[in-house]
C-alpha cells in the first residue's frame, strides 16, 4: 500500500507516467469510466475547500467509484476531540482510498501511518499539496510540451504557499530549469528551500521584488494570492495583500506564448482582463486537476 503526502514521493518516471496516463485519459475518456466500479473515495477535508474536494470527487465519479466524507471539521468527530490518527482508522474501514486536507502540516503523513488504505495529501497548511502539482504539471506539459529548460516565476505569497512549494519540488527533478522568485521581502520563500536550491547543479533562481523586471524572461507566470489564513497579524495582510496584481498592461511586455497559472481560488492578484488573454492557463488548470487526480486515484489503488 502506497500513500502520496509530498511530490518527492514520486520519482521523475512516475510523475511522467501519470502524466502520460492524464493524456490518455484526456484523448479516451470512456476508456476510464469504469476503472473504480465498487471503489470508494472518502474526502476528509479538516479545512475549507471547493475545487480540490470537487475535484477529488468528481474525478472519482468520472472513475465509476463512489465518494463519501466530511468537507468541514466542525461536522466530524474532530469537534469532539477525535485524534487524526483514530479518524483514518475508523474511516479506513470504509473506503478504499482517502483523500485529506488539514491545516496542519504533517497530519497526512501522521495519518498514511495509522491508515490501513492510501492517504493522498489535498493540503497539509503551508507545507505540502502534491495534486496540485501534478495539475500544474498536466498543464505545463500541455501548454509547453516539456518540463526541461524553462523559466518559471513565482509570484506573490512564497513562503506560506504549499502550492509554490510543491511545484519548485517538482521542477527541480528536470534539467535547465530556471526559477524567478518575485516576492515582498517579507513573503520570500522559506530559506531552508533556497538552501535546498543551492546545493542544485540542475536548478538555478533568482530574487526580486518587480514583476515588470521579470516579466519579459518568462515561459510560465506562477501567481499566487496573499493567504489570510495564514497570517498571525491582520495590519501585515492589509499591507501585503495588494503587493502583486496582474494587468493586461504588465503583460505587453510578457512572451506571447508564457502560459500564466494560479492555483485558485484568486482574490485580485489577476484582473479580469486578463481572463479573455490566450496566455491565461488558469481554468485548464481546473480541468488538468480532475484528470490528473483520475490518474492518480488509479495509481495508489493499483488499477491499470
């Protein structure tokens, strides 16, 4: 049995087999539509999500299983003082494959070890959210054709965001990959990932604080949004929130094939304007992630 709690669980072949598997799923989807007749997916959203528990669902469904599960805390036996590891037990009982999202980091891989069933991280905190890389990764492939010897910029929240992490994780298994980090000085990416980043021959990044300077280098435009949630002082995210906003103005100056991601949900970080621009990858990046967790769900339950 096999859990996915962090992108580095999967080497370089697996994240391109499922992948491969995303498209071919894409190209035949009644190929899949009963791959989990009989399974069951449990969602155990322990925090506030809709597209990555849709997502799971949805794709289950699209899969012939069935979904069961919690997408608040407060209705579960967590209100009661229930430990994570006593839910997984229980809930292992019931379904075939769990899906969890909790704002505490560590809590997916605390509960891969009680569970009897895989446990797929949908969100540890700021920590960890390996299928929204492989969404990101779906995407990229399909808009980019490959992962190797790209320029990828970050921008916005880099260090609580579990999203820029796994992502960075991800892109450093390829050759010739570039990373601009374009950030406040006071929302710059964990130093203990730049020191990871350092110690890589294959990987190189830069630090700026102006998204025009970076602009016109870019293949993919990674913006992210000033998280509330995880801010201890309400005056800082007031301060910070606005720091980064895309407009079709900053982005004459943009390639015009760079592919603009965003994990979702936006505040207003991405004008609306630049909804209708071919360069926004941001809604395909919805449809990759249904796919991808198809893929996925295939994957831990060993169905071919």
């Amino acid at each position: 049995m096999r859990s996915l709690i962090s992108i580095l669980d999967l080497s370089v072949e697996e994240i391109d087999q499922l992948v491969a598997t995303g498209l071919d799923i894409i190209e035949n989807p009644e190929k899949y539509a009963h791959k989990c007749e009989g399974k069951k997916l449990a969602t155990l959203f322990f925090e506030p999500s809709t597209r990555t528990r849709l997502s799971f669902e949805a794709a289950m469904y699209e899969l012939g299983g069935h979904v069961i599960g919690f997408s608040d805390a407060g209705s579960s036996s967590a209100s009661k003082g229930e430990s994570v590891a006593d839910t997984v037990r229980v809930v292992s009982n019931y379904a075939d494959i769990i899906a969890m999202r909790h704002p505490k980091e560590g809590a997916p891989l605390v509960a891969s070890m009680k569970s009897t069933v895989p446990i797929i991280n949908a969100g540890d905190g700021g920590h960890n959210h390996p299928t929204q890389t492989l969404a990101d990764l779906l995407t990229i492939k399909r808009e980019k054709g490959t992962f190797d010897n790209l320029t990828v910029g970050f921008c916005g929240d880099l260090k609580f965001g579990r999203t820029v992490h796994s992502l960075i994780d991800a892109l450093t298994r390829y050759t010739g990959v570039k990373i601009v980090l374009i950030s406040p000085d006071e929302l710059k990416l964990p130093s203990y990932m730049k020191n990871a980043l350092d110690k890589m021959d294959s990987i190189s990044y830069v630090e700026t604080t102006s998204l025009e300077d970076a602009m016109p280098s870019l293949d993919i435009l990674y913006m992210t949004r000033v998280q509330k949630e995880r801010f201890f002082n309400e005056a800082d995210y007031i301060r910070l929130k606005d720091s980064y906003i895309l407009t079709p103005e900053k982005l004459e100056s943009a390639k015009s094939d760079m592919c603009i991601l965003h994990p979702l949900p936006r505040v207003n970080e991405i004008s609306v304007a630049v909804d209708d621009d071919p360069r926004a990858c941001y809604f395909k990046q919805v449809f990759n992630g249904k796919i991808i967790r198809m893929a996925l769900i295939m994957k831990l339950l060993g169905i071919n």
